[in-house]
C-alpha cells in the first residue's frame, strides 16, 4: 500500500528546470489569442463602448449642414400657434418639422418677434417671456443651462439610432445648446423688459398648448423700428 502511494507521488511531480519549461511552453500557446490594448482601450471596452467625441461631430456640423437645415425648415411661430388651435399641428408637422421618435410632439424651428414681458434670471436656466402677437407668451431659453433637446431632435440627419449609446446622443444635444447659447449671449445678457426683439429657434409644440412654449434661439437681435 505505501508503495502504490510513493509511486503516485513520483508520477505527479516535476523537476524543477522542467516544470519551468512546461511553462515557459504554455505561455505562446496561452496568449496566441490575446490583443493588447492600452490602459485607456480597456477601461472603454469594460464600459462597452469607445468614447465618443460629440463637441467634434457637432463642431462638424454646424456652420454647414445644421445651419442649413434649420433655415431650410423654419416657419412663422404664428403659423404653429394657428395650426395647434385648429388641430392641424399634425399636418403641419409632418411638412416643416419633425417628431424625433413614436408618439413624440413635433419639433419645429420658427421665427418671430415680440414684447420682451419679463426677464428671469433666477437660475442658471434663465429665460425671457416674450409676448408675441397673434400667439401669446413664450418663453426664449437664456442659458447658460438648457433643459430642451429642441435644437437636436429638429435637425432629420440626427438620429438615436446612428449614436453610441444615449450618453452620445445627450452630449450632441447639450453641445448644440452650448454653441447656440454662446452665440446669443450678447443680446441675451442685455435684455431688459419693454424691448422689442426678434428672434429664430427651436422648440416642442404640443398639440394642445396648454403651456408656455420654450424655444432655444439661434438667433436673437432688437427688432428693427421698434
């Protein structure tokens, strides 16, 4: 019995110099499928996806195709107001603006002038009423923070499916506001009430109206002669 035992000891153990081979043999065989990557390619695919550069692809974008876009598909905010109280914002929307997903309120880039009624600057989210004939309050988004996507989700060649992942899609629309906002703060900081002004933005139309639209200007300058 203490035979067998001895001789299964002696069949199961390595010399020292052969072990090391035995090793040294399996590494090449081991790492034949492996990739190396960088410390930073790793921590990007453990997250599931390759950091996307959004303020680039925007950059990209914007003094060419956006701009285009949004002027190619601007209407007057008194023909969205007018269409929303006969309960044709439907049909305007499928013609000038754009729902950004199923079941989602049409985005429509507009232009108009109005009364600056009231200026808040609160919070970051500041904003300005303006009252505008024919349609009511709205309210021109101020920055420097910016709740509304209007901006992104008016633009047809911006689509959720062609992104990453949702923080890409987030990133474009908050780097669109960011450039919007940098190019109106000029104006913006100056607005007082009593002013007369004209702007151009983005904003979401809900059919019924029953709040104040917010529109995301692109543009904003006094109005002329008023």
């Amino acid at each position: 019995m203490t035979g067998r035992k001895e001789k299964a000891r002696i069949g199961l153990s390595v010399p020292g110099a052969l072990s090391r081979s035995v090793v040294l043999l399996a590494l090449p065989l081991a790492m034949g499928g492996c990739k190396v990557v960088t410390a930073e390619q790793d921590r990007a695919l453990r997250a599931g996806t390759v950091a996307f550069d959004a303020s680039g692809w925007v950059a990209s974008v914007w003094s060419g195709r956006a701009r285009a876009a949004f002027a190619a598909r601007q209407v007057p905010l008194a023909d969205v107001a007018g269409a929303a109280r006969a309960g044709r914002l439907a049909a305007l929307g499928a013609a000038h603006g754009r729902s950004p997903g199923v079941d989602a309120p049409f985005v429509f880039v507009v232009q108009g002038a109005g009364v600056v009624a009231d200026v808040d600057r609160a919070s970051p989210a500041a904003s300005a009423t303006v009252q505008v004939a024919g349609v009511g309050p709205v309210r021109v988004a101020l920055g420097p923070l910016i709740l509304s996507t209007a901006l992104r989700d008016a633009l047809p060649f911006v689509s959720f499916d062609d992104m990453p992942d949702q923080m890409a899609y987030g990133a474009i629309a908050q780097d669109m506001n960011r450039r919007a906002m940098a190019g109106v703060a000029p104006v913006a900081a100056r607005l007082t009430r009593g002013q007369h002004i004209r702007f151009e933005g983005a904003m979401v139309a809900d059919s019924a109206q029953d709040d104040v639209w917010t529109i995301v200007p692109l543009r904003l300058s006094p109005e002329a002669g008023a």
